[in-house]
C-alpha cells in the first residue's frame, strides 16, 4: 500500500497497521497476489448510467458465470454473456459486429488480434482511468500482444508456455533414468518403447487443425533448433535447406511413412483433447504444447495415471516459445466507461483492487497471468503445485519468446489465411502424401494466395 | 350480390393461397440469395459491414475464388463426395424401401419406424456421435472390427487421407437416408397390386417384376431423389466440421467448408465468401437444369 494511498485515505496510523496485517496474512494464504489497492480508479463509480453490459467470448469452466456475478453484486449492472467455443468464436463475434449489435468486450487469440484491429473492433486503451498502472504490470508476452503500433489495445486473459509431458511410469518400465535432452535421445526413446512393446505409438504431438495447434508444434520445434518462420522485416525463412523445413523432415519422419511412433490421433486432437489423450497412459511423450495440459493429465477426475505426468524443457538451450490472449474493450460498446469498468473485471482487478480473475485463472485452471505480479505471487508458486513442478515450469517460462518472435506473420491480416494452408500442407506432408520440401514451397507460394485473400 | 359475397374465382383464390408462402420465400429466401448476389460483386470485410459502405469491385471477388487452388480442391471433393452419396443413398434407398414394403414380415412395421430415428438427428450431433464412433484409438468401430476379428490394428478412418473423405459420407448418409426411403417407399405403395399378379401368371419371378414393373414406376421419383440429394451433398458442412474440419491436410475440404473458412474466419472476406458460395449455387442450380433436361422430362412424359 502506497504512501499516497495512505494520505489519499487519510487513516490513522492504528487502521494502517491492521489493514497491512490482515492482507499480509491473506497473501500468505495465497488469497491475495499482490496487495489490493481498494481506492484505485478501479474502485470509483462511472459518472454516467447503464442498464446493462454484455462480453462475447469463448468458453472456459463457469469462469464467465462467477465474474458477472461479482460485476452485478459490486455494481448493480446486469452482465449477459454470449459464449461459443474456442474455434467459433471468430465467426461469432464478427457476425454480431457485422450484425450492427452492442458489444461491450470481448476477447481474441493472439492471431486474431491484429486482424480484428486493423478492421475496427478494437478501441484503444490509453488513458482510461488505470490503464497505465495495468501496463506496467504487463509481461513481455503480454506486451507484445496487447500492444499494437504503440497503442495499448487489450488486457491480458491469460499466457501459457510450450512444454515437453512425459509419462513416468513408462519411463521407468523402460529403464530409463531421465527424459530426453537431445532430439536423438527422444528418437532412441520412443524406438526403445515401441520395440519393446511398452507403447504402440510413444509420442502423442498436438497437430490437430487450429491457429496454434499443429502451426505452434512446428514453430516451437523451429524455434527451440534456431529457426523462425519469417523475420522481423517479413520475409519467409522456409527455403531450402531451413531450419522449419529440416525440422518439418525431422518431424514427419515420426508418423507412420517414417518410424511410425506418433500415435495418428496426434492429426485430431487439440490442446485440452490432447491432456486428455495423454491421460490415457498409452503414450510416453506428449509433444511441445500449452504448459497447462498438466491440469488435466495431472487431474485424478479426468485422467488415470494423474501424477505420472511431468513436465519438460525442450532441447539445447531450453527455447521455446509463448503466447498471451487478451480481452479488448470492443469499439461496438454502449458505454466506454462502463464497458472498460466490465473489461478490468475480466482482464484486469475488481472493485477490491484484486486481479480476481487472473487470480482464480492460475489457481483453478493452471493458467498463466499476463500481469507480472500474479506471475510473481503464491498465485502461481503454490496454485499450480498440484499439477506440475512449478521450479520448473517457471525456468521454462524465463526461456520462453512470444510466438510472434518465431513467426512475425501473426501480426499481418493474411497470417489466418496463410494458416488455413499450413494445416493442410502439413498434413499432408505428415500423412505422406507429399515430402517436407514439397510443403514449404507450397507455402511460400501460398503466402501470395493468402494475401489475396485479406 | 355484394362482391364479398360473391364466389371468389379459382384464379384468384390460388394466387391469394399462395401469397403468405410467396412472401415467406421472398423474406427468408430470395432476400437472402439477391443480397448475397449484391455482396460478391462488393468488397465487403467487417469494416465495411459496420459502416454499411461497400465498395464496389466488379468481378475481382470472382476472380480470387477462382484463382485460389484450394477452392478446386474442395470443387472436386464436393463432387467425389456427392456421387458417393447421392448414389449410395439411391441404391440403398430402393434397396431398403423394398424390404419394409414386405406388409407379411412383421419386423417391417418395426423398421419403418426406426429407419426414421437418424432423420431426426440433427446434423451437428451426428457428426459428433460418429466422431466418436471413429476414434482412433478409443473408437466403438474399431472396438467391433478388433473383437469381430476384422482387424488386428486399430484404422485411422477420419485420420486417414484415402478414407476420410468415406469417413464423412457415411454419417452423412446414415443421416439422409430415410428421406430417400420414405419417398422410395410411398412410391411402391402407389404401384397397382395388379400389375404384380398379372406378371406372376404370366411366369414372372422377382427379378422380372422388380425389372419390368417396380423400377420403371420408380423412376419419377428416383429423378426427384436424385435432384433433391444432388443439391445438398453439395452443400454437405455439418458432418465436415464436426468430424473432419476439412483434414486431414485438404482431404475433406468441401466447396461448403471453404465458403464458411472465408468468410467467417478473419481476415472476414464476405465479399470473396458470397462470390464462392454463388458460384456453388450456380453449378448446384446447372446441375438441377441437366438433371430435370435430361432425366426428370424424360421420365414423366
């Protein structure tokens, strides 16, 4: 608590003393990240009137349910939410846009964001009551998402890291001592476990169809080897003899034309499918994906071999690469004041000064906050004990990079477009149908095409 | 006589029957069909959806369409697709309409009833219950085959380039089939019983009555069938996305899919979206022409 605040207040000295106390025992209980700061612009009462506020977003638990409900019982302003899956969300939030309706705020993955900016949809942030002490706290990951040729666009929903499972059990079943370090190592293990009859397929990728499913697979595994996608000027780094396009042949030669260890679900499953799969025990590895999958294969409800599931750094030098989604203040709202009062709520603290959101997200979910001092706090120290090793997790996370780092084309209106075409080339090239180089020249020609299509 | 009592005249009384449906037609149909016409020759993203100010760009969004190699790609599959269907539907169709016309077997009563059950599944949820059916590794097809002694190692039928696109016309056709079959059917029922009996005296065995009797009377309505399927298996989408989402790689990419990916997914390309799904209208539309041209004419005259 600040001095300022302290004057601002104008406590005695006794109240001060008990005030700092009572939050310094919540926070050790890990109730509280970082000192609540009640009496911030978060605190004050919008000067005009509404009757009601609206956010369209994907799904996530009752998250949704339990933050309205907190909205409504601290303001007395009724929240309706409009929510579709992950994959739908797009379409669903532009045809509400097209469709002329109020929108309030809504959220967007990384990929999205740049697009839905460059069409109007987003409002920009700077120098709402707050905005500036929310930035401070922003991650870099955070940053480079949020902010957009040097405004201010969002607030973060959460961040994730890619991470290497492995299954314990099979691991020792196989006399193994350790996981792999090296990409040879991984290729001995997973030939080992399927010779030995201890696994059919001993690595589970995540190359089903999406913006960061199968493309982030390959871009993590790029960028962990010293490759990227495109630089930073734009230009395409997937010609012959590329660090993406000897990884792509590294990769496919797992599938079935190759060595056959991938297990061919990798081709459907998602992020949380995926955890799921793993869970299952039927493979050793779990190929670089979202950190958070722990939460589900660690999960005793929903997985059987829940805590044989560890997490892993990639090889060499650890790299691997990060993302951050966001919630933005839609430029379609009925009430800037108000709907930016909704947006801290979601993306930001509530009326009590607390980042109650990000806050739950990281104790219930696994997630990882884009405010630096919820990364900081017991929040995620002790909230994500339960599902992986947290040490290690955050040394994975200090060598992480924003995806946008690996492949600077998430931030041009025609990166969706030109991702439809990975997946399928990928594909293709993963199922045999045509070779890795064959796919990279498809995608560099593809990078016209998409462009066209913007 | 006032004239609000007089008898309206037959002329007059059809055209005000059918003035509610007209309407109806117009509003939820022709609206829709002129206003995706206006917005294929209009660059139309979600800016300028807002604002309400098209741009017009002339044939461009139809160029990009038929520019873009993905978009041939889903034209073919679409066609692979439809056929596969459209004539599975048409021979099973007959096929099982045949055996639940038995009126002495007592388990056709049964069926009738049950061949109904997939006609009221919705879409999506089909797609999904196959989705499951078809789980690789977990999957209840697999699980059968592997206890039945079919196969020894699980088979990738979504997941797999050469069958996923099967894969996906198999719900599709469980799904749509009992339409076929309830049309199939009612046109038996309206087949004289006479007809059967005077070719059974004159020595006629099934294959014969089928041949020379059933199949001939079919054919009005297996053309109506095949007008009807053809339309849409075309514009097959739900079964796409929930169990293929167009993979693997493009495999299942359908003309349907790719409309849907262009215009809703960003960069949010209604106009070059509408242009791609009026050129699917068009050919389903010239299809429907040499199909009523060549077949429908040519079996009710």
């Amino acid at each position: 608590m600040t001095d300022d605040l302290i004057r601002k207040w104008d406590l005695s000295r006794r109240r001060v003393i008990e005030a700092m106390g009572g939050a310094a025992a919540l926070g050790a209980m890990g109730a509280l990240p970082a000192f609540a700061q009640a009496g911030g612009p978060w605190s004050q009462v919008p000067k005009s009137k509404v009757d009601r506020l609206n956010f369209v977003v994907w799904t996530y638990g009752d998250i949704y349910t339990r933050i309205s409900k907190q909205f409504e019982t601290d303001w007395g302003v009724k929240v309706d939410a409009t929510i579709s899956s992950f994959n739908d969300h797009p379409a669903k939030l532009t045809t509400m846009y097209a469709a002329g309706e109020k929108i309030d705020v809504s959220q967007s993955s990384p990929f999205s964001f740049p697009n839905f900016i460059e069409q109007g949809l987003v409002e920009p942030l700077d120098g709402l009551p707050g905005a500036a002490d929310y930035v401070a706290d922003f991650s870099g990951f955070t940053k480079q998402v949020a902010q957009f040729k040097g405004k201010t666009m969002g607030l973060p929903y959460f961040s994730a890291i890619w991470v290497w499972n492995y299954y314990v059990d099979m691991l020792e079943k196989l006399k193994i001592d350790k996981p792999f370090s090296t990409y040879e190592e991984f290729i001995e293990h997973c030939v080992k476990a399927k010779k030995d009859g201890v696994s059919r397929y001993p690595v589970l990728w995540v190359a089903g169809v999406g913006l960061e499913q199968l493309p982030g697979t390959w871009y993590q595994m790029t960028w962990n080897r010293g490759g990227m996608f495109f630089d930073k000027q734009g230009n395409h780094m997937l010609g012959a003899g590329s660090v993406a396009r000897e990884t792509l042949k590294w990769w496919a030669n797992t599938f079935e034309k190759g060595l056959d260890i991938a297990d061919p679900e990798s081709l459907k499953v998602q992020f949380t499918s995926s955890a799921k799969a793993f869970g299952a025990g039927k493979n050793l590895y779990r190929g670089p994906n979202h950190h958070y999958g722990l939460n589900v294969a660690n999960d005793p409800a929903q997985s059987p071999i829940a805590g044989k599931v560890k997490v892993l750094g990639s090889p060499g030098d650890g790299k691997t690469i990060a993302d951050a989604h966001v919630y933005f203040l839609c430029s379609a709202n009925r009430n800037k004041e108000w709907a930016w009062k909704l947006l801290q709520y979601l993306g930001g603290k509530t009326k009590d000064g607390n980042y109650t959101q990000a806050v739950s997200l990281a104790k219930d979910a696994m997630l990882g906050s884009g405010y630096n001092s919820v990364m900081n706090s017991d929040a995620v120290k002790l909230g994500w004990a339960p599902w992986g090793d947290v040490p290690t997790l955050l040394k994975i996370w200090d060598q992480a990079s924003y995806i946008g780092e690996a492949c600077s084309s998430v931030y041009q209106p025609w990166h969706f477009p030109w991702t439809d075409q990975l997946n399928i080339e990928v594909q293709k090239c993963l199922t045999g149908q045509i070779t890795a180089d064959q796919c990279c020249d498809n995608l560099i020609k593809g990078i016209a095409d998409a462009k066209r299509k913007v | 006589m006032p004239w609000f009592r007089r008898e309206m005249r037959a002329s007059h009384f059809a055209f005000f029957m059918n003035v509610p449906t007209l309407l109806c037609l117009g509003l939820v149909l022709a609206y829709p069909v002129v206003y995706a016409a206006y917005l294929s020759v209009h660059r139309v993203g979600l800016a300028q959806l807002r604002r309400g100010e098209f741009p017009f760009n002339g044939w461009e969004n139809y160029g990009r369409v038929l520019e873009d190699p993905l978009f041939w790609v889903a034209l073919k599959n679409t066609l692979v697709f439809t056929a596969i269907t459209v004539s599975s539907e048409i021979v099973l169709a007959v096929l099982i309409a045949l055996l639940i016309n038995q009126t002495s077997v007592w388990t056709s009563r049964l069926t009738r009833f049950l061949i109904l059950l997939p006609y009221a599944i919705p879409p999506i949820a089909n797609g999904l219950i196959w989705a499951f059916l078809y789980s690789f590794q977990f999957g209840f097809l697999n699980r059968i085959l592997f206890t039945a002694g079919l196969i020894s190692d699980p088979v990738n039928w979504a997941g797999n380039p050469n069958t996923a696109l099967y894969a996906v016309a198999v719900p599709y056709i469980w799904r749509t089939l009992p339409f076929a079959i309830i049309l199939v059917h009612a046109a038996l029922q309206g087949i004289p019983r006479e007809l059967y009996e005077q070719a059974s005296i004159d020595g006629a065995n099934a294959w014969h009555r089928f041949r020379h009797i059933t199949l001939p009377m079919l054919r009005q309505i297996i053309a109506i069938i095949l007008i009807l399927r053809t339309a849409f298996a075309f514009a097959v989408f739900e079964e796409i996305l929930a169990i293929t989402q167009g993979g693997p790689g493009d495999a299942t990419w359908v003309a349907a899919w790719y409309s849907y990916k262009i215009t809703f997914a960003p960069p949010n390309n209604f106009g070059m979206g509408s242009a791609s799904a009026y050129i699917l209208a068009l050919m389903i539309g010239a299809i429907a022409l040499v199909y009523m041209r060549f077949i429908y004419r040519r079996v009710t005259l």
